[in-house]
C-alpha cells in the first residue's frame, strides 16, 4: 500500500472518532449531550484546555518535571540491570542462589511500592525515579543477563583464538552482545520508565503530568483528565520516536 | 608419513571423550598420531561425527584432550594455541562491527595502532576481493563473502598454522571452488601449515598435500593416509577431470566407503540430521 494513502487512512481513523465524539457530546443524536459531556467530556473542550496550557506555559513545567524522571528512572535502571546482568552471567552460582529473590521482587507489582517509595523518599521526583527503576531494572536486567548467556560460541571462540584475554573478550563480544539486548528492549524499558513516574506523580506529588490528571480528577474535571491523557499519549508517542531514532543509530548493523 | 624435522604439528596418543549424563563417557576419538609438516596442506576426511572436527578443537587449545599431547612446533599446547589461526564452519565474525573493524581486530588487541591495523585490514580486504565492502555489517553480505571476510581476519595475524573446520561446508558448490582457489593461492604466497577438515573428498584432494581418512566414530582413529602428488598451482574445478585426480579419488574412496557405511548405518533410523 502506498505510505500517502495509509497515512490518509490513519488520519481519517482519528476524525470520524473525534466527529463521532463531538456530536455525542454536543446533540442528542446519541442520548442526553450534557451526560455524556460530563462522563467523557468534549473534544472542543478538551482542544481549548491542551492549548490554554500550551500558549500559558503551564504545561511545560509539568512535561520538565515527567520527563526528567522517566530519563532518570531510565538511566539508573539500565545501568543497574546492565550492570548487575553482567554480573549474574559471568557467576553462574552467584545467579543461582539468588534467582528465587530475584523472582519474588520480580513478581510484586510495583504500584504497592509506591507508597513505600512516597515514605523513603519524600513527595518529590526521587521516589517516582524510584518507581520507574524497579520497573527498567528487571527488563534490562534479564536481557542482558540472556544476552551474555547465549553469546555465539564460535564467535566467542573466534574471539580466543584470534588472541582475546578475558578483558578484551568483555569488551569486543560480551558487552557490545548484551548492550544489543538492552538497545533491543529499548521501547519497553523506556515505556515503563514513563509509566514508572506517571504512576508515582499519580499517587502522590506536587508536579508532573500524573499529578494533573489526579487534580483534575479530584475535582471531577473530565475536560482536564481528557486533555491530560492526550497530552501523555502525544509525549510517549514523542519519547518512542526518540527511541526509534536512537535505535536505528545504535542497531544499524542488525539491519539487513 | 613424513618424519620431517620440521614438524608444525604432532599429534602423540590423542584420545577425546566427552562427559554424558549418569557419569558416563562417550569416547569420540580412540589415541590417535597425527604428523604436519610445515609447509604442508593436510586434510582430514571422515563420515559425520567421527570426531574430525574435535581433532580440530584439540589442536587449537579450545578443547582438552583426554590423554596424549599436542606439540606444536615442538612446544607442548597448554591452553588456547597461539600459532594458529582457525576459520570456523559457523559464522563466527562481531556482527556489531564494521567488515572492515572485524578484520582489524586480531592486530588490534596484539597491541597495533588502529591506523596501522586498519590499513593492513584494508589491504587484506582487497586480498580477498572485497576492498569495497569495509563499512558494510556482516549481515549485508552472503555467506562466501562472510567467508572471505573471515579468512582475511584469520591470515592478517599471520599464523604459522591455519586450522579450518569445513569452513566452506554452508557454501553451494560454486561458491565452493572459487573459494577453494581463493585459498590456495592466499596458501601459495608462504605456505603455512594447514589442517583441513572437510567431508567433502573432492575437495580435499583438489586442495591438499596429503589427505587423512578417519573411521566412523564411537573410538574413531586415522584409517588412512595418502599423498597427492598432483601439481601446483591447481585450479579446483579443473583439477577434477586429471586422470591422476580420478585414480586418487578410486583408491581414497575405497578405504573411505565401508566407513561411510559404517557411520550411515548408526545413524541411519534416528535424526536426518
């Protein structure tokens, strides 16, 4: 299919929704307008309040103040996870006397930390970098601790017998092997750091996106949660394009 | 067998075996001795899984044998075998370098500047016919040129000793033969030693000096070795329709059948693989 008429297919995707949305909201066409307005607010509504924080500059604190902790809550997981699945790798017992812990933290959904988190480190940014880190550690984590375990065994023995030593051998083929997996899982460690810090702003803070729509929430202001969903929904999609772009950068030997 | 005193490789008494489950063994190669000369192109021939591969691996330090030794120029091996240069049958290059930093590597980590070690990759790339490919990945190429690029990361460092364990097995038969007359005129320029493990009869023949048979395995030994003494330099596809070539093949493939057979027949009922 040609790229200009999928492009017109997606986009008219998007306006029959938001015609079909805005007659719900403003005729009787599908039931009482006001109801439905209150419940799902409207897109006219919804449009005026994204720009108001726009053209006012509100908004851009509250985006600093998100994207700073999902970068560092990124940041700090992947190198933990890189670090510590390196580890684990190279020290098959060190991996098997502490693989049931691992799973057990594994498996606790994060949201109950958060309150934890709160209490630790204070309403501010750290305890929602907290958040998002135990979400991107275990993701980076596992993959590059597969990721050294299943190195190529003739590309590894290739790298003895054109005369590596074990720290040349880290550096030319088990690093640049695990780091293949860290950039692989690149879009879902990014996507929990951001769900990591929006979760956190959520449950309790003072900035940030999650911290608008809760506010919005509270005071049964569904114009003002519509608008905040969109403007996550516009950041993740601007966050992952990044990605995308770092990845072709980083991963431009996978491509065939 | 030649007793030359310039001996690159000796085998004394090697035996191979390996751990299976319940303390087990499975004894792949029975002690076997094996001679190269210096400047000789030995080949090892031998039906699926009868260990010449392991013989390979023994050579090049990667694996421990069960007993006997391996001298190499008259030093024992202890450990992985410096001398040798050694092209696998698999891929083996970094797909996450360049062509070209997959070549340079072996100088790189012996110390050489990288300036240096990639003008010299850059000149062994042109060797092998692909001074316009440095920059790809090798995902980019096909498997010959995967094999080309291998064989220069392996000749840059200038082993004494070239180990190659069916390096052109994954090729199609065209493919083959013109790497076949890539090696051996690269081989020509200084003759290092070379052990060569290949199934494929016609292609050890058109190739070596001398071509050893083994037997089937469990407990696989040398059956056979024999002398090529058709001319250099030889074309690889033509080769094969010298008379001398044919009366060579006859008489290898007669001591090679029964093994073949042999190794069939065990096989033969499990896996196609």
């Amino acid at each position: 299919m040609k790229r200009s008429l999928l492009i017109a297919l997606q986009v008219s995707v998007a306006l029959v929704v938001v015609v079909l949305w805005h007659l719900a909201s403003t005729t009787t066409l599908f039931g009482d307008p006001k109801t439905i307005a209150f419940f799902f607010a409207n897109p006219v509504g919804v449009a005026t309040r994204i720009w108001t924080w726009f053209s006012g500059g509100t908004i851009w604190y509250h985006l600093g103040i998100t994207l700073t902790e999902s970068a560092l809550a990124f940041l700090i997981g992947s190198l933990g996870g890189v670090v510590f699945g390196f580890w684990f790798a190279r020290k098959p017992l060190l991996a098997a006397v502490f693989d049931p812990y691992v799973k057990a933290a594994n498996a606790l959904p994060r949201v109950v930390l958060a309150p934890i988190f709160a209490l630790w480190f204070g309403l501010g940014i750290w305890s929602k970098v907290a958040l998002g880190v135990t979400l991107v550690f275990f993701i980076v984590f596992f993959n590059v601790y597969q990721g050294v375990k299943e190195v190529s065994q003739p590309v590894l023995n290739n790298g003895r017998m054109l005369g590596m030593n074990e720290r040349q051998l880290l550096r030319h083929i088990y690093l640049p092997a695990a780091l293949s997996w860290v950039f692989s899982s690149l879009h879902t460690s990014v996507g929990f750091a951001v769900v990591g810090a929006v979760v956190g702003e959520y449950l309790g803070s003072a900035a940030g996106l999650g911290y608008l729509i809760h506010q919005a929430e509270g005071v049964f202001d569904v114009v003002g949660v519509f608008a905040g969903m969109f403007v996550l929904m516009a950041f993740v999609l601007v966050v992952d394009g990044l990605v995308t772009l770092v990845e072709r950068r980083l991963l431009a030997w996978r491509a065939s | 067998m030649p007793a030359t005193a310039n001996t690159a490789v000796r085998l004394h008494g090697v035996a191979i075996s390996f751990a299976l489950a319940e303390g087990r063994r499975y004894d792949a190669v029975a002690p076997t001795d094996l001679l190269v000369g210096e400047n000789e192109f030995v080949s090892i021939v031998g039906p699926t899984g009868c260990g010449k591969s392991t013989l390979l691996n023994a050579t090049a330090g990667l694996l421990q044998p069960a007993s006997g030794t391996v001298e190499v120029f008259g030093q024992p091996l202890s450990g992985i075998n410096r001398q040798a240069g050694y092209l696998f049958q698999q891929d083996a290059l970094m797909p996450w370098k360049t062509v070209i930093d997959n070549v340079a590597i072996g100088l790189e980590i012996a110390g050489t500047s990288r300036t240096q070690a990639l003008s010299h990759a850059r000149e062994w790339l042109e060797r092998v016919g692909l001074g316009a490919f440095c920059d790809r990945y090798p995902q980019m190429l096909s498997g010959g040129q995967r094999k080309r690029v291998g064989l220069a990361q392996v000749l840059i460092r200038d082993p004494k000793l070239l180990l190659m364990d069916e390096p052109f097995g994954p090729l199609d038969a065209q493919t083959r033969l013109i790497m076949g007359d890539l090696l051996l005129k690269l081989w020509s320029e200084d003759r290092k030693a070379v052990m060569f493990v290949t199934h494929d009869l016609d292609e050890a023949i058109a190739l070596s000096d001398r071509v050893v048979i083994m037997s089937a395995g469990p407990r696989s030994g040398i059956i056979g070795d024999f002398r090529v003494p058709l001319e250099r330099p030889r074309n690889v596809a033509e080769i094969r329709h010298d008379p001398e070539f044919n009366r060579l093949h006859r008489e290898i493939w007669d001591a090679l059948r029964d093994q073949v057979m042999a190794a069939y027949n065990t096989t033969a009922g499990a896996s196609a693989a």
